[in-house]
C-alpha cells in the first residue's frame, strides 16, 4: 500500500468513528439529562437585595429608582444594606416635589409623584420622584 491509500483509510477510518460517536448514546446520557437543576439561590446565602418591606412590584420599581440613585452617591454602599423605611404616593404643590431649594424657581402645577425614605447604615434618605424621570434626595 502508498502513502495515499494509507492516508484515505485514515480518513474514512476517522469518519466512521465519528459517525459512531454521534450515534451511539452515551451510557450516562440519561442519568445527565434527568438531574435536578440547581437551585439559583440557596436558603442560607444572604441577600445582597435592599430591604422592600411589603411593598408591591410596581412600588418596589419605583423604588429602585431612588435605590439606584442612593448606591450611584454613597460610595461602597452594598444594596442589602439599603431598606425602604416609608413609600407614599403624593400629589406636590408644584415641581419642586416640597423639597424646594433655594434660588431656584418651580412650576405651580400639581404634580404627582412618591416620597420615599430609605435608610442605610443608620442614616435615612429622604427621596422624592415624579412619575416621570425625577429622583431628588431632599436635604432640607
């Protein structure tokens, strides 16, 4: 036999045990396919998600907004953390959400909107929202 025979069993050899690889199942297939999916979060792992209370999923999505804004100003703040202390949905007497600041001038249209107070490491914040894009930390 040449080199090239040699070379073309070779090949076809090499075909054939991949085509038997592929068809022949693994003995432990089934044993793999029916294994219990872990878990993504075991009981006794902590949280690192804030403290929500009892607050509903669209509130705790409002919420996240002054969370988000709390994390992004206090650095190395861990998010569990944080917990929401109050969430009340208000109507403002104008766009200042009644935290004005001084010198600065608002529009006198009732606006609705949440005040929220989180805390973290023993301070509260005190957060007022829109319903549109505002997150203020109002300080006075």
């Amino acid at each position: 036999m040449n080199t090239r025979t040699l070379l073309l069993y070779a090949t076809f050899a090499g075909l054939m045990a991949l085509i038997v690889l592929m068809v022949i199942p693994y003995a432990g297939q089934d044993e793999l396919m029916n294994a219990p999916t872990p878990s993504p979060a075991q009981p006794d792992q902590p949280s690192f998600n804030p403290s929500y209370g009892d607050l509903t999923d669209e509130q705790v999505q409002i919420a996240d907004r002054a969370i988000g804004d709390l994390l992004n100003s206090v650095e190395g703040l861990n998010p569990s953390l944080i917990s929401v202390k109050s969430f009340e949905a208000q109507e403002f007497g104008n766009t200042s959400l009644g935290c004005p600041q001084p010198g600065q001038m608002y529009a006198e249209v009732i606006t609705p909107g949440y005040r929220i107070v989180l805390e973290a490491q023993g301070q509260e914040y005190d957060y007022r929202l829109d319903t549109a894009d505002t997150v203020m930390l109002c300080t006075n």
